[in-house]
C-alpha cells in the first residue's frame, strides 16, 4: 500500500483534530458524523466520551482496539463502547458515518465492541441526520430524525462479522500476512512452527488471543482478506483464484455463508 503524501497526511490529521474537539466540546446527547478518508490513511489512536456507531457505507477499514482488531464490511458497522481506545485503518477508500450517543442514552449491551448490520431505516435515518446537522437548535424535523435514529440503534441485528485480532505481536504478524496473501489451504501446524510452539500450544494460544479457532479464524479472513479487492471493483473470478479458491462457485458459497450476500454485492458501493 502506497504511501500518502505527507501534506495530505496532514491535512487529515488537522481534519480528525477539528472533529474531535467539536465531538468534545458539544454537550448534545446525539451527534452525527461523515468522513471519506483514503485509502492509505490511518485514524490516530483516540476516544469518545459517548457511544460511536461507526458505519462502513463503502469500502474496507480495519478498526484496532485494545480488545481486538476488527475488519467491517460494507453495510454493517461496529459498536465502540465510551472511552475505549481505537484507531482506524483506512484499507481501500472509505465512506464513513458514525453516530455518538451519550453514556445516558447508552443500552448496557454496549460495554464490548459488537457488530450489526446496518438496515436500511437506520441508513436513510443517519443520511437524514448528516444532511440536517446544520440545522438550527431545536429544528423539529432533525431531533425526531435523531430521536428515531436512536431507536432504531437499539434493535440493530447483530452479526458474527467483526475479524478479530491477536494482540500478540507475533502472532498478529502472521494473520497480517495471512490478509495480504490469504489461502484457505493454510496450515496450522506451519504457523504453530513459525513460532515455535507445539501444535496443542499453538491451538490454545490462538484461541485465547482471538476467541475462536484458527480453522474459523482462517475462513473469515480468507473472505475479509479480499473486500478490498472487491471494492476495489476487481472481478469476482480474478479475486475467487487470487485467494486460493479452485472455483468462483466455491468462493461465492463461503462469502455467501460468512457476509449473507454474493460477493458482486461488494463491487459498487452498498
């Protein structure tokens, strides 16, 4: 991934800066928030006095906690709790829009990072609320637009998507290679052999660092692994055999059972 210029670098950071003290300084219960960074661009590390509802609308971001790594497709987004440390890397260019809820209109389930699907009510509402946020104070048609926006926050479908990541250096070494040039053929022993630990300590450290198997963890990245591509507007057949696949019947199959759609529906914008 190339290199942004260091002006435009800093550009961003002064645009991320202005963001986050006007989040800081506003004393509303609801805020709401559009960002289109490049692809190359990293978010620095930082958090919210409120509930972020990050939504990826288009394009790949890989959004680092102290709690795990999480890469969210299009069409969904990824709940960060008030006061948790993150950072967002920009994997291909992104449209972005968040939505920050103070911690009195926060539902407990909230206190981990989750991932849902974004309806389409919830889409339309929070467009709604970007295109009104200049509104004046009291403007009756953006708080309702807000207010139902927060409800339907509530009942967001939560989905098994977010990829997490090991925090161990090394180990998130290797599933960073894995994504640039992912296989679904990957063995564990070979992994377990990089770093030295027997195939039972391999298994067991893999599981504690991420909370599911290698063998899931594999599948999810191998289909995560090519967003990017895909979004990228990349055929579908070219992206299947890059990944390893023997087939693209056999790629569409595990993106269909992994994202619940076909992977052509991540070749425009969602």
């Amino acid at each position: 991934m190339e290199k942004l210029p260091k002006q435009l670098l800093a550009t961003l950071d002064d645009l991320h800066v202005q963001s986050m003290r006007w989040m800081e300084e506003s004393d509303a219960d609801v805020l709401v928030h559009s960002a289109e960074p490049p692809q190359g661009y990293t978010v620095p590390w930082h958090h919210h006095r409120r509930t972020q509802l990050l939504c990826i609308f288009a394009g790949v971001a890989l959004i680092m906690t102290a709690r795990g790594r999480w890469m969210v497709p299009p069409g969904h987004a990824l709940f960060i709790p008030v006061g948790l440390e993150h950072s967002i890397e920009i994997l291909s260019d992104v449209s972005m829009k968040s939505v920050y809820v103070a911690p009195r209109n926060q539902p407990p389930k909230d206190e981990v990072p989750r991932v849902v699907e974004v309806t389409d009510l919830a889409r339309s509402l929070l467009l709604e609320a970007i295109r009104l946020r200049e509104a004046p104070v009291g403007h009756r048609k953006a708080k309702l637009v807000l207010s139902l926006l927060v409800e339907e926050i509530a009942t967001l479908p939560e989905r098994p998507l977010g990829l997490p990541f090991p925090s161990d250096r090394r180990l998130a070494a290797l599933c960073r290679e894995y994504l640039a040039n992912p296989s679904p053929n990957a063995r564990l022993d070979d992994w377990a052999e990089k770093l030295a630990m027997s195939r039972r300590t391999f298994t067991r450290q893999f599981r504690k660092e991420t909370g599911i198997s290698f063998t899931t963890w594999r599948q999810q990245a191998s289909v995560f692994a090519c967003l990017p591509r895909l979004a990228g507007g990349q055929p579908v057949t070219n992206v299947a055999l890059e990944a390893g696949y023997e087939s693209v019947a056999a790629f569409t199959t595990m993106f269909r059972r992994m994202l619940g759609s076909s992977p052509r529906a991540y070749t425009v914008n969602r």
